[in-house]
C-alpha cells in the first residue's frame, strides 16, 4: 500500500511539478552528501565503545638455547597488561563524545546548507521562468501590433519604419526567449543535481511580502550552524587539553609469566612496572593542546563576526529588493500604464508604431526587473533563513 502511495505521489510530482517543500523533504533523504555525514556519523560510535577499553594485553614466548640439564634452560610464556592511570580512559572517551557533538551539528550544518542552496536554485528557476512567460507575453503584443499596422490599405514611410522596427523588438525577443531557454534547461540540471533526483518541473510561485523586523531576525542567529559548529570543536579542543594533561601521569603495566624447565622445578614470574614520563613529552603535547584550544576560541569569536556581517549584507540586499520592487510596481508602472492609455488611440487608428514599441520595451525591462526583485527578495531571505538554522 505504501509502495502505491509513494508511486502515486511520484508520477504526480512528474506531471505536476514538485512543490519546494516536497523537494527539500526528497533531498534530505537522497543527498549523498548528507549520507556520507551520517556515516562519518556511525563510525564513530565505534569509536565511542572502543574509547574506555584497555589496550590489549602482550602474549610472547621466550626459550633459550642452554642444555636441559641446566638450570637455566626454561621455555617461557609472559602476558602483559597496561593499565593507564586513573581517568585517562575517561578523558579519551571524552574526546570521543566531543568529536560525536561535531559530526552532528556538521550534519546539520549540511542539511541548513543544502535547503539553502536548493531555495536559491528553484527560485532561480522561477526568475527565468517568469521571465520567459513575459518574453512569450510580449511576444504576442508585438505581434498583435505588427499585424494591426498592416491592415491598413495605406501605410506611411514612417509607419513602415515603424513595422520594420517592430520587427527587429520581436527578432530580439525570439533571441532573449532562446537564451532564457538554455538557461532554463541547465538551472533544472543545477537543482537536479542539488535533490540527488532528476527534477522537470517545479511548481512555485513567489512575492514580495512586508520587511520582517531586523531586531527579530537577528536574535534568531543564536541558531547559527556555523557558530554552533565552532562552539563543539572547542568542546572538543578542551577535552583534549584535559586528555593530555593527565599523560604526563605514570601508566602501571603488570607482568606475569610461567616457565617450563625440563630438569628443574617450574616457577611463576610476577612483576609491575611503570611509565616514565621524564623526558617533557608530554608536557610539550599539553602546550600544544592548550594552544589549539585558543586557536578554536579565537575562529569561534571570528565565526560570530562573520555570520553578523553575513546578516547584515543579506537584510541590506533583502530590503534593497523591498524599495525595488515597490517603486516599479507603485510609481513607474503606474506611469507607463498613463502612457500606455495615451498612444492606444493613436495606434488603433494607424499612429505612431515607434513609440508605442518603445513604451513595450520599457515596460518589458521593468517588469522583468520586478521579477529579479522578488527573486532576489527571496533568495536574501534564504540566507538569513540558512544563518538562523532554518531546514525549511
């Protein structure tokens, strides 16, 4: 039954178009990427299990070449077993545990980075789409003014300048038509890619609503991925400071072995020994963590900078396409639309083909950069969503 539904589902998307929220979902589950995470992500639970064990005990075998009437002869079997001093096995399991907060918030930083990058590719496609459905709209209009100003019985010199004018606006059209083709088909590619599976179709529509509230948007940044990820690899860098400042502590090692003589009583060996950290080694390797440590709380300060500046363009940018968008929809468009009324007359009687195209053309040019406003609206948006951790 869920194999019918899921068919049905897929054969809907392929007629219909996949909607973004249906894509971002698809995609989570078929990113290789995200996989590869999520397998980093397994590996190192082993890693986690295998942390607080012991090292594993050394078995040897030692026989001399003496006589066996000697009592020196033996044949000998010695186990050896390291004991680490108290904690280090703790602080080793630590690190692991440190490395497994990385893996995650990686993985979600992958996936924040993903949607981000899908949002911004189908709203690419969306530009161009629309862009392209203007082209075939005015297309038609050049057409349909082409044809009017040849049914007249009598057409002027200028009105034939007019008509051949004309002309070259829709011979430019078919061009930009063409072009917007090609990158129609290679945007589908671009986010076929990004899905993990073949997408022909998108079904979205974009707008431009109000500006959200720069105060609100930027206490959301406490969600922020990149910082997140800086804050588990000091975690990280601490737990290995605290690892290696318990090398420098003596490991116990207990020995034990059993010898076979020949002409001789056998006998048990037993011995202990210790590690001797004379040598400054690992006060060397604590320095160093020390000062890896700082280094990752210095890239976490520089992190939170970046991702504030980040912020900061991508609302500039946001709110840059807000004024955009309105002062074509609400003071220029209005006026083409006066000018528009005024020519109409004339041109249905055989006027000025001239400067009719012409107002066609200017208004062609504002509405495709309202288009690129409301695009560039929401793909600013994405950005500040993609800062704030958002997955959808």
């Amino acid at each position: 039954m869920r194999s019918l539904l899921f068919t049905a589902l897929l054969l809907g998307s392929t007629l219909y178009g996949y909607t973004l929220d249906e894509l971002l979902s698809k995609a989570m589950d078929a990113n290789p990427s995200l996989e590869s995470i999520s397998h980093r992500i397994a590996a190192n639970h082993a890693t986690i299990e295998a942390s607080d064990q012991f090292a594993n005990p050394e078995l040897s075998y030692v026989q001399n070449t003496l006589d066996s009437d000697q009592a020196m002869s033996r044949k000998s079997l010695t186990i050896k077993q390291k004991l680490p001093y108290f904690g280090k096995r703790d602080s080793q399991q630590k690190v692991a545990q440190a490395q497994e907060g990385v893996l995650q918030v990686d993985l979600q930083k992958a996936k924040v980075s993903l949607v981000k990058a899908i949002k911004e590719q189908a709203y690419h496609v969306w530009e161009l789409k629309r862009r392209h459905q203007t082209i075939l709209d005015y297309e038609d209009l050049t057409r349909q003014n082409i044809d009017l100003s040849q049914s007249y019985t009598s057409i002027s010199a200028d009105q034939h300048m007019g008509i051949m004018s004309a002309g070259l606006t829709l011979s430019e059209l078919r061009i930009q038509k063409s072009t917007l083709d090609a990158k129609i088909e290679t945007a589908y590619a671009r986010l076929s890619y990004l899905a993990a599976f073949k997408v022909q179709e998108l079904d979205i529509d974009l707008t431009i609503g109000s500006l959200p509230d720069l105060t609100r948007l930027r206490a959301e940044l406490e969600n922020n991925p990149d910082i997140a990820l800086k804050s588990k690899e000091v975690n990280k860098q601490q737990a290995m400071v605290e690892r290696a400042g318990l090398e420098s502590y003596p490991d116990v090692v207990l020995l034990g072995g059993y010898s076979y003589r020949e002409e001789f009583d056998d006998y048990w060996t037993f011995g202990l020994g210790v590690s001797l950290p004379i040598y400054g080694t690992e006060d060397l390797k604590e320095e160093r963590a020390r000062r890896l440590a700082l280094s990752a709380k210095s890239l976490r300060e520089d992190t939170t900078v970046a991702v504030d500046t980040a912020f900061q363009s991508a609302y500039v940018q946001m709110r840059s396409a807000h004024e955009t968008y309105h002062i074509i929809h609400d003071e220029a468009l209005p006026q083409i639309e006066h000018m528009f009324e005024l020519i109409n007359a004339s041109t249905s009687t055989g006027g000025d083909l001239f400067k009719y195209i012409d107002i066609l053309v200017q208004r062609l040019k504002l509405e495709q950069k309202s288009i690129k406003a409301v695009a560039d609206f929401n793909r600013a948006e994405a950005k500040i969503a993609a800062l704030s951790g958002a997955l959808r």
